[in-house]
C-alpha cells in the first residue's frame, strides 16, 4: 500500500513539475536569453516514381526514394547576429552581414501550438544549397540573395532549453511529371529546414 502511494506521488509531482512544454515557459525561455543563428539541418525527400506501359495496357509502376540530411553552418556575419525578444513582443535583431540595414525593432508572437512568428535573415549557404539540389533536378534555380536582407518567416519550435532552440520555418516542395507513349516519369522533391539558434 505505501509503495502504490509513493508511485502515485512521484506521478503527481512529475506532473506538477513538467512545465517545459507549455508556450508560456518556452516564450520565457526566449525572452529570458539573447540569440544568434548557428546552423541549419536540411532534410530532402526526392520521390522518383516511373510508370511503363507495355503493350496490352497494363502499367507497372516503379518508385525510388532518396533521402538527404545536410548540415549547413551559417555565415560567420549570421552567427555574430544577435536576436533579442522582449517581453513587450518587441524583437530586436542586429544583422551584421548588412551594414546599410543592420538593426531592426519588429514584434514577435508564439501561438499555443508553439508557432512562432518572427524575421530571420537571409543566408547565402542555404541558398546556395537549394540552387544545387533543384538545378540537379530541374536544370534551372533562382537567383541568390547576397544582401542578407531580413525575412518575415513562421514556423514551428521543435525544440527549445536554455541553450538552443531549434525552428523549422522553411518548407520547400517542387515536382515535375514527364509523360512519354510508352512511360510516365513523377520527379517530387521536399525540403524541410530546421535552423538552429545558440545562447548567448
């Protein structure tokens, strides 16, 4: 009987005590701390499914899948920016890569499902990244951003303590179908990136 007790105590007491989850605790954790973007993980599905037609009609269809996990470390003028978020929803930013734009005053929010809305700024590694990866596919990409400019960006804060947190707030999909007599070809690829920010 008293060890059912204590078991149900601890429970209560693990409970009581399990706060970090909560929005409320993680918003305190990012106000409590001045932040600095450190590296991103970029995780891409490419989905290659070809589909041949013989020739009573029937179609058999054939799919490969390869999965890529990239880790990109940011430019050194993005890590030695700083974020601060204020408790008043006022977010500070020093953008060290842009001396023509280097600081800002803009607000932030997190909803209950730990969605944050915020800016970041513009990296040319991870840019440079995507205009690999989709011009490999695709035999085209879009121009690169060398400003450093500042993006208004929302996302979902997938871990967060007192030392990092971690924001995927970029989701990238694109596809292409090829259709000939005799096949079809289904080119899909999806980008998520997962950007890490550190503690000052």
């Amino acid at each position: 009987m008293k060890c059912v007790l204590l078991l149900l105590f601890v429970i209560a007491f693990y409970n009581c005590c399990k706060k970090s989850d909560s929005p409320t605790n993680d918003s305190v954790l990012l106000t409590n701390h001045i932040w600095y973007p450190y590296k991103a993980e970029i995780i891409t599905s490419d989905t290659n499914t070809i589909t041949t037609h013989d020739s009573t009609g029937a179609s058999h269809a054939q799919t490969v899948v390869i999965n890529m996990d990239t880790i990109i470390f940011l430019d050194q003028c993005i890590q030695n920016s700083r974020f601060r978020f204020e408790k008043s929803g006022v977010l500070n930013v020093s953008n060290l890569c842009n001396w023509q734009n280097s600081t800002i005053d803009t607000t932030w929010s997190m909803a209950q499902n730990r969605i944050l809305t915020t800016v970041s700024i513009n990296d040319t590694a991870t840019d440079k990244y995507y205009a690999r990866i989709f011009s490999r596919f695709f035999g085209f990409a879009g121009p690169i951003d060398t400003t450093y400019s500042f993006l208004q960006t929302k996302g979902l804060i997938t871990q967060i303590n007192n030392s990092q947190f971690i924001f995927n707030n970029i989701l990238i999909t694109a596809s292409f179908d090829i259709s000939t007599v005799r096949s079809d070809t289904l080119n899909k690829i999806i980008s998520r990136e997962y950007t890490t920010y550190k503690s000052q």
